[in-house]
C-alpha cells in the first residue's frame, strides 16, 4: 500500500509545504519510505529516503524543495526480502519436496 500526492500552484508559490502537510497526512499508507520531488525554472529537486515523513524531510531538505509543481509518495512495503545464499554458495531451501 502507497500514498501519493501531486499539487500544481501558481507560477512563485512554492508548494513543498503542502506536499509535506499532505505526505504527513497520508502516512497511515506507508511507513517505510517517502520521498518528494518538485520542478523549479525547468530544474527537478529530489528528496527520497527510507523512513517516516518527519524522519526524511529536514529544513535544509525542504529549502532545496523548491517549485510550483511536485508529487510526493509514501510507501509500504510488499516485497518478500529472500535469504542469501550460505557459505557453500547454495540456495536457501524452498520448500519443495525433493526426489533423490
């Protein structure tokens, strides 16, 4: 599950606030990661990092934000995380029955 938000303002109003107020609001869909990019003068800025909203966005992170026109996401993972290989460079065990 994800949130995500996208604003559009007037030309010199710049809305990484807003997109920071509604990521803070839409963090009940993802916990684990949230990112923020906005467009300024034909430049894009980016913020993403795992962690919640108030962990990701600092003040010098949010100055840097700058532009009319950004998305911002949060995310929840759903990805299943495999184990590595052992030492002897095998596959962990799937489950499955084996014939010998």
């Amino acid at each position: 599950m994800c949130g995500i938000i996208g604003l559009v303002g007037r030309r010199g109003y710049h809305i990484n606030q807003l997109l920071y107020d509604g990521l803070t609001v839409l963090q009940h869909r993802g916990q684990d990661a949230a990112g923020m990019m906005t467009e300024h003068e034909g430049r894009y800025h980016l913020r993403k990092s795992n962690g919640l909203v108030k962990d990701v966005f600092f003040k010098r992170h949010m100055q840097n934000l700058l532009g009319s026109i950004g998305i911002g996401h949060v995310r929840y993972p759903t990805a299943v995380i495999l184990k590595a290989p052992n030492k002897k460079g095998n596959s962990p065990p799937n489950n499955k029955p084996t014939t010998t």
